[in-house]
C-alpha cells in the first residue's frame, strides 16, 4: 500500500519534471521502471525463503523434542551444533554468491537455532535457562550477525530481544535495565550504517516502548506522579522533533523520521495534560531533567532560525510546547489549568498546521489536522455532553461528525496540494 502511494506521487512528480525539462521522458521511465518493476514479486521469493527457514528450524525442534530422551548427549549436541553452523555456512555462502534474500533467510534460521540450542544445552547440562540474560546473549549474536553479513533480518531481530530482555530483567530484578542503551545503541549504530529507514522506525519504537514499560521505575527516580514523568517525555520528544530538524539539512530520510516520532509524541503528551492527576513535589532529578531537555531544544531550534530553516513564528511554537511541559507540575490540580491545555492544544494544533504548510511537511498538516479535530470532538463529548439532554447530545454530535467529514477532507486537499505547489517553486 505505502508502495503503490509512493510511485502514484513519484510518477506525478516526474510528469512535472518532465514538463519543466529538468527530466527526460526517457529518463522518467527509467526511473519508474526501477522504482516499481516487480514490486508485487520481487520480494516474494526472499519472503518465501524466510518463511521456511523458519519452519526448517521449528521441524529441527520438533524433532529432536519428540526423541530427546532416546537420544544420547553426545549425539544431542552434535545435532544441534550441527544444525547451527549449517545455518551459518549456508548464510555465508549465499551472501558471497549473490543470493542475499537466502543469506537473510538462513541468518534467521540461525538466530531460532542458536535460542533453541541455549533452551536444549540448559537441559542437558540442568542449568536453567529461563533468565532474561541468556536472551541477552541471543541478542548480541543477533547483533554480530547483522554486522557481519549484513542482516537486516538479524538487525530486527535484535531490537525485537532487547526490548523482549529488557522487560523480563525489569520484572525479574524490579530495577531499570540501564544497559539496554549498550544493545540499542549498537543496533540504532548498525541501522544508520545500513541506511535502513525501516530499521529506525524500529529502533524509535523500540527506544519509546522500553520508555513506557519502564515508567514506573523512573517515576521513583525522578519523583513526582506520572504527569511530571509525561512532562519529561514530552520534552525529550521535543528534542527528538529540533534533533530531527537539524538532521534533515544533511539526512532528510532519518531527520524527517524523528521529526514525526517527535511530533506525534509531544503532542500525545500535551493531550494527556488535560487529564486530572493527583499532585506531589518534583524532586531534584526532575528539575535537572527538566532544565537540560529545554536548554537543548531551545538551543537546537535557535539554531534552525540562525540558518534560516525555522521561521520565528515555528520557533515560538516549539517553546509553547515546552513551557507547557514544562509547567504543568505547578499549575495544580484545578479546573483553570485544564482548560488553559486544552486552549493551548487547539492552538497548537492550529499552528501544526501552518508549520506544516510552510515547510510542506504533509505529515505535519494531517497531524495538526487530527490532532484539532481529537480536540474538539474530546471537548464535546467530556464537557457540553453533560450539559445536554440525550436527543440533544446525539443530534449534534451527529451534525459535528458529518460536517467535519465533509469539511475535514477538503481542507486538507487544499493545504497539501499548497504544500506542493510550494515543492515546484
């Protein structure tokens, strides 16, 4: 689907090109040719060959399950080491010879192996294998497989088990797993190295979901309630969103990706500020915290401006953001603060938008534009819902509904297509 919308906008783009002379027909098709050429099949073979080294390896399992205890040690370990380094072999040979969806898929038949060898070698030897370190090590092969192939298929591999180690030492030690940054950070490392854009999304993700199973445990470090820790990962978001606009100067693919990731979460905070929660006293750490994530996104998107990348009005957008954040533990738990957040998310949701058509950031545009209309849709329904009657409450949110179906539609047409005018420019 993302394909299909990816070569619908690049063949309009061309045409265009094509028109203003910057791009001959000849090349257009060229391009087109490679961009699209067997996007339905290319990869069908490589899918399929990793579907069923997985299935290798899961019948490799079944079998020797089903015969262990007739099996002498000796031959247990032979078999399984042996399965192991076939693995390998073959992901070498396929790799030299060209046949990289094959090396992808005996990579990951590897990686199931060598987790099924760690459970089998714990039962041989009786020593328990049910510990988040031996995951760990699964993880850091993982790792030294995709830096030497490389592996995609291993790099995804390796984010989905350390994020898989970090939650079950969390819920075995009940402390945070601080060395899950070592793997992560390698990863992420690796990821950049490949210039796989996929593997960021994975790497953002993965970084956000150790954030959020860990919230408690930080929430004991950095005092406070869970607002003041939704405070500080609303201001690290920001920093994600300035880091992202300074890196789309030299790298748009990834800065434009943490730009959204940055976005998407510091809104998503600033909607969760409406909420009523019980208050206590920030301790230091959150002041700390608190003071550094502002000072950098401030300094960051000072220096956008000075290059001319932000205007001032963008600029001041972003410091309403942050000063929300960073406010909200001092407001109290009133009523006036409440809708002071909810005024402030509509009109920054309004200034998305305009940020997003200046700088023809679509996804900006939808963001603010959904983003607005979450926010009116939550004021209608938790605020006037119980002022009305119920014919009443249905009537007009009905009407609400199907005017911002008809209305929502046409103003984003006309702001993207805004956007890409300002792309011809």
């Amino acid at each position: 689907m993302l394909q299909t919308i990816y070569l619908k906008r690049l063949r309009q783009d061309l045409e265009k090109w094509v028109e203003r002379g910057w791009v001959t027909p000849e090349n257009a098709q060229s391009i087109l040719a490679d961009a699209g050429g067997g996007v339905g099949t290319r990869h069908v073979p490589q899918i399929l060959a990793i579907m069923g080294a997985v299935l290798v390896g899961f019948a490799v399992m079944s079998f020797v399950a089903a015969n262990w205890a007739d099996i002498p040690k000796i031959i247990r370990l032979l078999m399984i080491f042996s399965a192991l380094w076939v693995a390998w072999g073959a992901a070498y040979f396929a790799d030299r010879t060209g046949h990289k969806g094959y090396a992808e898929a005996a990579v990951v038949a590897g990686l199931a192996l060598f987790g099924a060898n760690i459970m089998l070698i714990g039962q041989i030897y009786h020593v328990t294998s049910s510990t988040p370190e031996w995951v760990l090590v699964w993880c850091m092969v993982a790792l030294a497989a995709a830096w030497a192939l490389p592996s995609r298929a291993a790099l995804a591999i390796s984010f989905l088990l350390v994020i898989l180690w970090s939650a079950w030492a969390l819920d075995q030690h009940e402390k945070i797993s601080w060395f899950f940054f070592v793997p992560w950070s390698l990863a992420t490392w690796l990821t950049m190295r490949m210039s796989w854009r996929a593997g960021l999304h994975l790497a953002l993700l993965t970084l956000w979901v150790w954030a959020g199973i860990s919230a408690d445990a930080l929430q004991g470090i950095i005092g406070g309630y869970a607002g003041s820790l939704v405070a500080i990962f609303a201001l690290i978001a920001l920093v994600q969103w300035t880091l992202g606009l300074r890196l789309s100067s030299t790298s748009i693919r990834f800065g434009s990706l943490l730009e959204n990731y940055g976005m998407v979460i510091a809104f998503a905070a600033l909607a969760t500020f409406q909420i009523e929660d019980s208050r206590h006293n920030v301790g230091f750490v959150w002041y700390a915290l608190a003071l550094i994530a502002l000072a950098a996104v401030g300094a960051l998107a000072y220096a956008e401006v000075a290059a001319r990348r932000l205007s001032l009005r963008d600029y001041c957008g972003i410091a309403a953001l942050g000063l929300g954040a960073v406010l909200y533990p001092f407001l109290g738990n009133h009523a006036y603060s409440l809708v002071l957040y909810g005024a402030l998310f509509l009109a920054l949701s309004v200034w998305l938008v305009a940020y997003g058509t200046a700088r023809n950031h679509r996804f900006a545009i939808n963001a603010g534009l959904f983003a607005f209309a979450a926010e009116c849709l939550y004021l209608y329904f938790w605020t006037l819902g119980s002022y009305l009657n119920t014919a009443a409450f249905f009537a007009i949110g009905g009407i609400l509904l199907i005017a911002g179906s008809l209305i929502l539609p046409k103003l984003r047409r006309r702001l993207v297509s805004s956007a890409n005018e300002g792309d011809t420019k």
